[in-house]
C-alpha cells in the first residue's frame, strides 16, 4: 500500500488458483466496515490506483478474487491509507523515486543499457552513466534489491566491455543499441568526450558501491580509456567529439562548464600512464566572470543552461574539496574557485532571469524557474539558459524544463523546493495534475518540460534530465554518490594533483 497526496496505490500477490479472472476493490471510509466496491469492473492485474481520496482522511481497503463461474474468496486483509500531502523531504523522495523508475523500465531486458529518452530506441552511453549512479541509490534506498541492482550493473558494463565496435581509443559513441554496439538511429555519430565521461563517472560510483566483478569492469573501462588521443596537447585541451566517417576530431572544451571538469579530471585520472593528460588541463579552458541582477562574479557557460553548472555536482563532493588551486600549477590565483558557491550563484542569476520573463511567459516566475536543456514543442530540443552566459540568453519561447529546479536542491534548497512543490501541485481546470505523474501509474514523477503559452506538455523523458535530479536530490539528502566518488583511488590522485586537499575517507 502506498498513500499519497490524494491517491492510494494497491499492490498485492496474485492468487495461486488457475481459474481466478480477476479482483475486486472494496473500500470502506474513516473506520474498517462497511465496505463499497471500488471498482467497475473485474482488474486484470493485482493492483489498483484509486484518485478519489481525500488527504487527511483514513481508507480501508479489501481485495476479492473472482474465479471463472463468478464465485468470490473470501475478502483479504484490511489495507489502511492515510492520503497526505508532502513534507518537503517526502516531496524529494516521490520526484526521486519516479525518476529512478525510468532507468529501470527504459531500458533493454537483456543488457539493461538505459534509452537516450522514453520514446525512442536508441541507447545513450550519457543516460547509461546515470542509470549505473541509479542502481546505488535504488539499492541505498530500498527501491530495488541490492543483488538485483549489481547484477544490471554487471551487465551493463559487459555488454559494453565486450564489443569493439561501440568505442574509438576507449571511448564511446553516443548512442548505442540494445546489445552496446554503435547505433547510427541517433541524431548524430560520433565518438563524444562528454557521454564517454558521463558513462564513466557512472562506472566509477558503481564500481565503488558494488565493488567485486563491477568493479573489474569498471577498471577495464577506465584502462582502456584514451584521453590523449582526444587532447590538443597545444592548447592543452580536448576536443569534443571524433567523426569517424569524416576522419577528424571537432571542437574544444575551450570554455568553463561543468562537462570540461569531469572530462578533464577523468582525463588526469587514466590508469594508463600512456593516455593520462597533464594536470594543467584543469586550468586552461576560460574562466570568465559576468554578474546579473546583483548576482556577482559568477564563472558563466556560454549557453548559460543550469545542466552547465550542475553535472559534475552529481559526482563530485565540491562542499568538502572547498576552492580549487590553480596556484599549485604555476596559475594566476584569480582563477580560483569554489565551483559550489558558483553553480549557487548560477542557480539564483537564473531564477532572477524566469522572474523577469514572467511578464512576458505565463509558465515563469518566483516558484517557476530552472532554463535548462530539455524537450519542446514542435518537436524541438531546447537548450535554454539564463544571464550571465556567453551569447544571448534562450528563454525557448517560455518553454520551461523541471528538472531544472530539481538539479538546484543542493544549491539553493529552499528555492529549488518551492519550485518542485509549484509543480507538484499544478492542475489543469479538471483538477487533474498536470505537471506529475505518479510512477505506479506508469509515469516518471515530474515531466520534462512545458510551456503554458503554447500548451505543451512533454510526453519524452530523457535519461540525461531525470539522470541529474535523481543524483543530485539524493546527494542533498545522502550524499551518497559524493561519499562514493571520494573514496576512488584514481579521482581522489587527480584531484590531488590538480591541487585539492583531499578530506580523509569516511
């Protein structure tokens, strides 16, 4: 039995007779008699959701097996609900728990490697990154078994250490198939630097979680992993992406986003002395500082979108590492920064950008913000940010994505939870919530994005969305994945060497 803010969700065993055809719901109100059936019609299946409670109010509820000559058992066990809206950290479990059910459900039955989003085929080596950190906090949180969690770990990592096909010098395609081959079905194809990173800092939180035979597959990964091949050993940066049907390496991570520092540490990190990159490439891409309505000296990205400021959050514990010490490398001391208080700033500069559009955009405003990347209508994918930025600011014509807010929790939580709450409870003029969706009723918790204006509401959930929130969240409420990350022996020498002060295990 699970109640919540207005609904009630019945799961039981099935009955062991081969001729049952189905059940019956009986429920009484405030006190267990007299009972009321619930339900139309025979349920198929051994579960029923019922929307018609009231919070505040006791339910009783009773389950009846009808057999194929209409004969009734006798009635099960009373099950109690008690409908309630959320506190704050109840809140953060329900958004928490629908998104992890994505990267159970999306995902191949054989391999388990997650899908890029709900709606298409194609894998993502990004979304499988986040599906591995998932799997510890499903097992940490009882969501899943722990033996369950480790064996889809297992598997993904196998199917994908076992080809050859799906990865150049060690690092992946961005989209892949059911079986962790190269899929082409994606909107490019290319090896990428950042899904290949995103996919690895996943193996690592896994690896340290599980550890045994999740572990040597994490390891063999790492090994494998060829970070020189990618760098402009010049300009002491590396490229994006390689093309392999063009034969060459496109763009540089020239510029601050929280994409650069996981690639560049995971870079510095190599095991293989022969693929390891120069300490030095933690502090060359620019690090250039803007304000926005009083918000002060924040590193911006240049798109100014809040996945930019937040993606190395979901692995790297910045609030014990503290400032970072371009001093240690022969660098100007003003490069320095605490990559905490900057992604908070970067947090607070765009809720200020939503204020100021609410005006113009009925989704924006105090309890509605977090510019990110995310679906939009007409079948566009947005990437949406906020000043400061580098060029101007995409506001996606009012197209909001809530994961946004969601990612913000450990920065700005009082914010960042108004906001989740702002969304929770949006309900169209038939009442019906309009922005959740409950995930034993085949949802993800919070949908990708909307835009009231054009009355959209995104049925497409992506991997590298839900991913974030979900590691985030738990992060501020655990710490999880912090705590796992800090005790790998490869990241805590890269963090050394590019000059953090490690804190001692715990």
């Amino acid at each position: 039995m699970v109640a919540r803010d207005e609904v009630a969700y019945l799961q039981w065993t099935a009955a062991p007779e081969n001729d049952v055809v189905g059940y019956s719901v009986l429920r009484a109100e405030g006190e267990p008699y007299d009972f009321v059936k619930v339900t139309e019609r025979l349920l198929g299946e051994p579960r029923y959701v019922d929307y018609s409670v009231k919070n505040g109010r006791k339910y009783f509820y009773r389950v009846i097996a009808v057999d194929a000559s209409g004969n009734e058992s006798s009635p099960s066990k009373d099950a109690l609900a008690e409908p309630k809206f959320p506190t704050d950290d109840e809140l953060l479990e329900w958004v928490s728990r629908g998104a992890f059910e994505y990267f159970i459900r999306e995902c191949d039955p054989r391999t388990f490697l997650v899908k890029d989003k709900n709606v298409a085929a194609p894998k993502s080596a990004a979304s499988i990154g986040f599906g591995l950190s998932a799997m510890c906090i499903g097992a940490e949180n009882g969501w899943i078994s722990r033996s369950e969690a480790e064996r889809r770990s297992y598997l993904m990592l196998r199917a994908l250490n076992f080809r050859s096909d799906n990865k150049i010098h060690g690092l992946f395609f961005h989209y892949l198939d059911g079986e962790g081959g190269r899929s082409q079905a994606g909107y490019e194809d290319l090896i990428s630097t950042v899904d290949s990173a995103l996919l690895m800092w996943g193996a690592i939180a896994a690896a340290e979680y599980f550890g045994g035979r999740v572990k040597s597959e994490m390891e063999l990964m790492m090994r494998r992993m060829n970070w020189k091949a990618f760098a402009d050993e010049k300009a002491k940066m590396v490229t994006m992406a390689y093309r392999p049907a063009a034969k060459r390496f496109d763009g540089l991570w020239d510029y601050y986003t929280d994409e650069a520092l996981l690639i560049v540490l995971l870079g510095i990190a190599a095991p293989n002395p022969e693929y390891r990159l120069d300490p030095e490439y933690f502090y060359t891409f620019k690090r250039e500082r803007k304000g926005y309505k009083g918000i002060e000296d924040v590193v911006f990205t240049w798109p100014g979108a809040l996945f930019t400021y937040t993606f190395a959050h979901c692995w790297l514990d910045f609030n014990r590492l503290g400032f970072d010490n371009p001093e240690a490398l022969g660098k100007p001391a003003e490069r320095r920064v605490n990559w905490v208080e900057n992604t908070r700033k970067a947090c607070l500069a765009n809720r200020e950008f939503c204020i100021f559009l609410s005006q113009r955009y009925k989704s924006f405003g105090e309890n509605a913000w977090g510019l990110t990347a995310c679906s939009g209508p007409n079948n566009r994918y947005l990437v949406c940010g906020s000043p400061p930025c580098g060029g101007a600011a995409e506001a996606g014509g009012g197209t909001l994505a809530l994961y946004g807010a969601g990612m913000a929790v450990p920065f700005v939580p009082a914010e960042a939870i108004a906001a989740l709450k702002h969304y929770y409870t949006f309900r169209g003029e038939d009442g019906r919530k309009m922005l959740w969706r409950d995930e034993f009723d085949g949802g993800y918790g919070l949908i990708d994005a909307f835009n009231l204006d054009q009355n959209y509401f995104a049925d497409e959930i992506h991997g590298i969305n839900h991913g974030p929130m979900l590691l985030l969240i738990d992060n501020y409420r655990h710490g999880l994945l912090w705590k796992l990350c800090l005790k790998n022996e490869h990241v805590r020498e890269a963090l050394k060497k590019v000059g953090y002060n490690i804190p001692n295990e715990s």
